[in-house]
C-alpha cells in the first residue's frame, strides 16, 4: 500500500466515524421522540377523546331516537353552520336534590374510606419497612395477592360473609354476643368494608414505595438527641411521608367516588352514589345528556382540587 492509499484511508475512517455517530444520535433522538410521543397518544384517545364525546352529549338535547340526544352542529340547506348548546342538563342536576345528595353521600363515603384505608395502611406499610429482607417479600406477596382473584368474586365473597345466615353472624351467635343476626348487608357500613378491603393495596403500595426510601438513620440521630418516638413520628416520619399519603389518598379517594359494583351488591338500594346513579340514567332512564352532565360534573369535582394542588406544590417548589 501506497503512503497516499494510507493518507486517504486515515481521512476516510473519520468521516464515516463522524457519520455514524450522527446516525445514532438521530436513532436515538427518534426513539426518544416515541418514547414520549406513545402516552400522549394514549391520553388523546382514552382520556381527551372521550371526555369531548361526553361533553357534547352534555350539552344536548334529549330526544326520543338512536342516539337519545341531538346533534351539537347542524347545517341548513342554504349551508350555514348551527351550533346548538343546551345547558339545562347542569341546571337541573343542581335543582334536583336527589343529584346533590347523591354527589354529597359519594364524597363522604370515599372520603371516610380514605381515611380509613389511611389508618389502617400506614402502620402495615411502616411494619413492613421495618421486618427483615424475607418477611419483607412474603408481606408484600400478601398485599398483592387478592389482585389475581376477580375483583367481582371477591365482592361477591363479602357477600356471604356478611349476609343474615353468612360466617360473622353465624361467628357472633356461636361466641354468644347476639342472640339473632343483625343486619350488616345492604348498609353504608358493607359498603365501608368492601371499599377499604378493595382499596387497600392501592393505599399500602404507595406508603410502602415512599417509606422504602426514607433515611432509617434520621431517627437514629434524632433518638440520640433525646427524641421521644411520638415526637420522631410526627416531625421527622410523618412530613417525610406526606407524598406517599397524598399518592396513596388520591388512588383511593378518586375510583372510590364513582364506584358502582361494590355500592350496588353490598349496598343494594340502601346506598346510592354517583356510579350507580349515572346507570340508572343511561340504562333505565335512557337519558344520555343528563347522564353525561352527571359525569362532567363529577369529574371536574375530582379533578380540580388535584390541578390545584399541584399548582401549590410547583409554587412551594420554585420559591426559595
């Protein structure tokens, strides 16, 4: 080989090294951009696309065809666009008092059950934290393992626990604590029990994420310094955990609102909230735009205090 072959071989290799690291950024650069492209897209057809769908049903009119509402836009022969908005849907769900209980009882009810599924979780989650490395995953198969029963079958379990003739009257009368069953089925507190049995995990889950990540040597140095383990708790262990409660709250609170299964099998007529509403107006009413105003008016109740929360917390987040 020539000292002028070798002269452009050496000028050669560079540029295809320059080339192909050019490429690759350019691969990487297009996966990234995928990468983040895909959950937007997600969002536009799960989230976005249904959510302007039951708006405009909102809005309409209800008439007695297929589909049971009226169309938003209409176009005239001469080819002039009408738009069509009706907001009497939103008025009469707060003229009604049978809508505003409805809204109330189902914020109380998972509002309760947070609370609940709150006081019950943490201290599981904190026993986990602090069991040994086995323990540990055997607890944590604990938690998860209900998730590979059906979720209606487990309801449908709690039903025969609770019944007249079920296990825990049958349990009560045998220890001789009530000499006749009492009614636990179709009441606000079966609806209590099967909501915080459901919900429990999504409670633990988070806590238990949260906690793993905690210093375990702040309370050391804070017993040192003559903390009591009340006083650790509440200004050291409880502030730190504040994400994994909110977190945890928010994956209880939100699904337990517009529950409809649990309310309908273990509260039967006796307990009604905003899932079994919104199925007596699509179903047995076949009244679609109320229903869909039901559903806007619930979902800004549920969406709201989460958008301004987290404008707080940006805020809190940005200043000094």
């Amino acid at each position: 080989m020539t000292d002028r072959s070798v002269s452009a071989a050496v000028d050669v290799a560079p540029h295809h090294a320059s080339a192909l690291s050019r490429l690759m950024r350019r691969m990487q650069s297009g996966w990234r951009s995928i990468v983040v492209f895909i959950p937007y897209v997600w969002l536009l057809l799960f989230f976005l696309l249904p959510f302007f769908i039951v708006a405009k049903i909102s809005v309409a009119q209800l008439v007695i065809a297929s589909p049971p509402f009226t169309d938003m836009i209409k176009w005239t022969d001469d080819g002039v666009m009408s738009i069509r908005l009706a907001f009497d849907n939103f008025a009469y769900i707060f003229e009604d008092d049978l809508y505003v209980k409805t809204y109330i009882n189902s914020l109380k009810i998972s509002s309760i059950s947070t609370i609940l599924c709150l006081l019950i979780g943490y201290p599981i989650a904190y026993g986990i934290i602090r069991s040994g490395p086995v323990t540990r995953k055997l607890l944590l198969f604990a938690i998860i393992l209900p998730f590979w029963t059906s979720f209606l079958l487990r309801v449908y379990a709690w039903m025969g626990l609770l019944a007249d003739q079920g296990n825990i009257n049958n349990l009560l009368i045998w220890l001789g604590l009530i000499d006749e069953p009492i009614r636990l089925m179709y009441s606000e507190f079966a609806v209590y029990v099967g909501i915080v049995y459901t919900y429990l995990p999504f409670m633990i889950l988070p806590l238990y994420a949260n906690m793993e990540k905690l210093d375990a040597t702040l309370n050391e140095a804070a017993a040192d310094l003559g903390s009591r383990p009340t006083n650790t708790f509440l200004k050291i262990t409880l502030p730190l955990t504040m994400p994994g409660i909110i977190a945890g709250s928010l994956l209880v609170f939100i699904p337990a609102t517009g529950e409809y299964v649990i309310p309908d099998l273990l509260g039967g007529g006796n307990v009604l909230m905003i899932g079994r509403l919104l199925f007596n107006e699509f179903h047995q009413n076949v009244d679609w735009p109320t229903a869909s105003a039901v559903a806007i008016v619930l979902l800004f109740l549920l969406v709201l205090p989460m958008i301004i929360y987290q404008y707080y917390q940006a805020k809190a987040t940005e200043e000094p």
